[in-house]
C-alpha cells in the first residue's frame, strides 16, 4: 500500500487527500446532526403532539357535553309525564326513538324507574338494569319530575352512547394514532400497539373520569426532515466530488504537464551527469593506474638516489589521493543513479571485525595512540553486505585515525533486540557543534585548517551515510566541541 501511495501522481493524491477531508467532515456533520438536532426535532414534535392531543380531548368532550345537555333537554319535556300514565306507545316511546334516528352513532334513549330497572324501550331491553349496559355503552342520565310536582321524581331519562364510537379516532395523517384507554377492565375496548413512536397521554375529566386519551406519531415520520437533510449532504459530497476531480484533472493537465516535462528533462540531465561522470571517472583512473605504477617502478629503481625517492614519493601520494576522490565521486554517481545493488550473504561479524583491525592497526602504529576494541554480540552471522559494511566502518576508523594524533580510539560492536551498533570514538580534535549539521553534506570540511584538508575530499561521509542507508541503517556523528574528540556510531540490522 506505501509503494503504491508512492507512485500515485501528486495530483491523484490531492484529489485523495480533499476527498477523505470531506468524507470526515460529512461523517462528522452526520453524526452531529443525528445526535444533537435530532433530540431537539423530537422534543418539537412531542411538544406538537400535546398541543394536537388538547385539541382532539377538547373535541370529544365537547360532543359528549352535547349529549348530556340533550339528554337533560329530553328529561324536562312534558311529554315525560306519561310514565305515570304509562301511555308508552304511542308517545314516549316514539319520541324517544326517534331523537335517537336523528342523533344516529348508534345512540339509544330509554326510561327507567328510580330502581334504575328499564320501564320504557325498545321490547329487547325491557325490565333490564342499567347495570347491563355499563360494558358496551356510555350512560348519560337526567331526571324526570312530575309536571304537577317539581320535587317529585319519576325516573330517569337514560342515553346510551355505544363504545364503539369511542374506538375509532381518526386524525389528520395515518402515521400519527389517537385512542381512548378506559380505566375499567371489563370495558370491551381494544387499544392499538404501538412501536418506535412518540406518545403522549392525558386523563380526562367527567364524563369520561379517569379514562386516558393517548396520541402517538411514528419517530420515522419525525426524523424525515433529517433524512432530507442527509440526503442533500449526499448530493451536495457527490456533486462536490465530481467538481474536485474534474478541477484536479484541468489543473494537472495545465500544470502538471509542464513539470513532468521539466522532471524528465532533469532525469536526462542527472542521467547525462552520471553518465559523463562514471566516463571521465574511468578514463583518469586508467591514467593514474599508469602514473601509480611507473611511480613504484622508478622507485625500486636502482638509479633513483634519495631525493628522487622522496619527489616520487609525493607524486605517489597525491596520485593516491586523487584515485581515492575519482572512486568516491564513481561511487556517489552510482548511489544516486540507484545502480549498486545490496548483495545479501552470510557475514561473519567476528571475521569482519578482525579484518578491520588489521587494516587500521598499520596506521594507528604510525602515532601515538591506543587503540581499543570490544565486541559484545550474540548473534556472530548475519545477512548483509559485506563489502559495504566493511566500507562504512572503514571509513569511520579512518577518519578517527586521521583527526587524532594522540590518545586512543575505542571501536565497539554491540548487540541490542537485534540491532546491530557499530561505534567509534576517538580523543582528537572533535567538531564545532556548529558544523555538525551539514557533516553528510557532499564535499563539506568539517575543518578549515589545511593541514587536515590535504587528504580529505569530504565526500566520505557522505558516501558513507548513503551506504549505510541501502543497508538499511544510520550512521549519527556527536562531538561536545573543537579539541572534545568524537563519537561515532552506525546501525543496522541483518536483512
């Protein structure tokens, strides 16, 4: 996944970049909105819902208020009296069935005595006690008094107002339910199931005492202004997107085209570079091979007296140093070509270590110093690179051999979880601290004096740092200051 991120043109990973950004923030606005507006929605709706819930108790008390009034009209007709004369056919009882036609919602009118026992009806509920119908029907009841008689009472006048009508409530959308729930078991009434709604309830006054008049509305229907929402936040990062992508194509055909031009023309110049690098690096090396070997010719020449010795001795020298600079700029042409390969194999890190020592023991021998070695290691074999491990540690002793004319260097090899760290710390003129930034800088002297600068080319470092990074390490360099000597360390791991 990072190789393939790594290849993506710079435009593609803008476009992803500003694409996840939004992603993010449309996941965020989301979540913000379901979790805070839609709290407050609901509690807009509850609020609604109670108002609506007023209104519909208000309109059903209403009519039932209605027909108590009616009920009580009925009872002060005169009409009434002929209970006592018990002329039902022809007069009371017609009446009463017909205001019963015209109220029509199913309603009964009926009389009954003052043992509240049915004396004037229709033939089914004759002799029967208003008891029997307290299950199926509301009873609204008004005295009857004797026309001759204000105080004395005849009976009642009974209006039978059937549950039913109370069962169905109707409202104005379907997704919102309004129902009565009465306080008494043995009432025949069925209330509806509701899941996943807002309800509110409120208990009635009379003539529906305790009974509790309930309004739901589905929660789905509440949230409907969020979905809406949320759709035009889909169509907004759709449409958003589409944009993005179309603006970041423009953008990189006008603009990335000309840099990919100018990135291809750099390639072929740094190729061009490397390769006339690599040529003129070959062609001074054979010349040099040529001047090294008529210089040790006419060294061991027998014709050669002292003084010529020596002239051939300073001709060998700087014709030394100057192959040493052409193979150190060979080399750094090739790390930034990309063209040395790591050659994975068996290394013996004791072997090694000894190999080292004795390339540099020669050269400590020639001043006076003390030189150290230590080697705390469990792991002796790894699988590395040989000739390039033994490059960068070289380089390292060398350059402590160089910068010290007295003292000691102590080279460790140490072992830590499976990393490897290989140090060198030395007694000699150490590093402004000033300087130490810029050290793996190409062609960078960390010190002016030229003494010191007549066999440094100042790309060792830097060849080396660029070496122990293919092997997959770190080389870092720390001196306390000038005349404080300097430690330095390079780790790795085995591949």
């Amino acid at each position: 996944m990072k190789k393939f991120w790594q290849k993506l043109p710079i435009a593609y990973k803008i476009f992803a970049l500003i694409l996840l950004f939004l992603a993010l923030v449309e996941v965020v606005a989301t979540l913000f909105i379901w979790q805070f507006e839609s709290n407050i929605l609901l509690q807009k709706e509850r609020q609604n819902l109670t108002q609506m819930l007023q209104n519909h108790s208000q309109r059903i008390l209403s009519h039932l208020d209605a027909l108590q009034k009616e009920t009580k009209f009925l009872a002060s007709l005169e009409v009434m009296d002929d209970i006592v004369a018990k002329d039902i056919d022809k007069r009371i009882l017609s009446l009463l069935e017909h205001k019963a036609k015209d109220l029509a919602e199913g309603i009964i009118l009926l009389i009954s005595d003052q043992n509240d026992t049915v004396i004037i009806s229709p033939k089914p509920y004759l002799n029967l006690p208003l008891q029997a119908f307290r299950a199926e029907y509301l009873l609204f009841q008004a005295p009857v008094y004797a026309s001759f008689d204000k105080q004395k009472q005849l009976g009642k006048l009974i209006l039978l107002y059937p549950y039913e009508n109370l069962q169905h409530l109707h409202t104005d959308t379907p997704s919102r339910k309004l129902w009565l729930k009465p306080p008494a078991q043995n009432i025949h009434f069925k209330t509806p199931q509701v899941q996943n709604a807002l309800v509110v309830s409120k208990t009635l006054p009379s003539p529906l005492q305790n009974w509790q008049i309930n309004l739901s509305f589905q929660k789905e229907e509440a949230l409907a202004t969020l979905k809406n929402i949320e759709k035009v936040q889909l169509y907004t990062f759709f449409i958003s997107t589409v944009l993005l992508a179309v603006i970041i194509f423009i953008l990189s055909k006008r603009l990335t085209l000309p840099l990919l031009e100018l990135l291809k023309n750099s390639e072929k110049a740094l190729e061009a570079k490397s390769t006339f690098l690599s040529t003129i690096s070959h062609e001074l090396r054979t010349p040099l091979g040529s001047i090294l070997n008529l210089t040790q010719h006419l060294t061991l020449s027998p014709k050669a007296d002292e003084e010529m010795r020596k002239m051939l001795s300073g001709i060998e020298t700087s014709a030394q140093h100057l192959l040493s600079m052409i193979n150190n700029i060979l080399q750094l042409s090739k790390l930034e070509a990309k063209s040395i390969v790591v050659q994975k194999e068996q290394v013996n890190l004791n072997e090694l270590i000894e190999e080292i020592s004795e390339i540099v023991t020669p050269l400590v021998q020639e001043k006076e110093i003390t030189f150290i070695q230590k080697t705390d290691i469990k792991h002796h074999t790894i699988i590395s690179d040989s000739n390039l491990l033994k490059q960068v540690m070289i380089n390292l002793l060398s350059n402590a051999v160089k910068f010290t004319q007295k003292g000691q260097i102590v080279m460790k090899l140490q072992e830590d979880k499976g990393e490897y760290r290989f140090s060198v710390e030395d007694t000699g003129i150490g590093i402004s601290k000033t300087r130490q930034k810029d050290l793996f800088t190409p062609f960078f002297q960390a010190h002016t004096d030229l003494k010191t600068l007549q066999n440094s080319s100042g790309l060792g470092l830097a060849l080396s740092q660029k070496v122990a990074g293919l092997l997959g390490g770190e080389i870092t360099i720390y001196s306390a200051g000038t005349n404080k000597g300097t430690k330095a360390s390079f780790t790795f791991r085995s591949f």
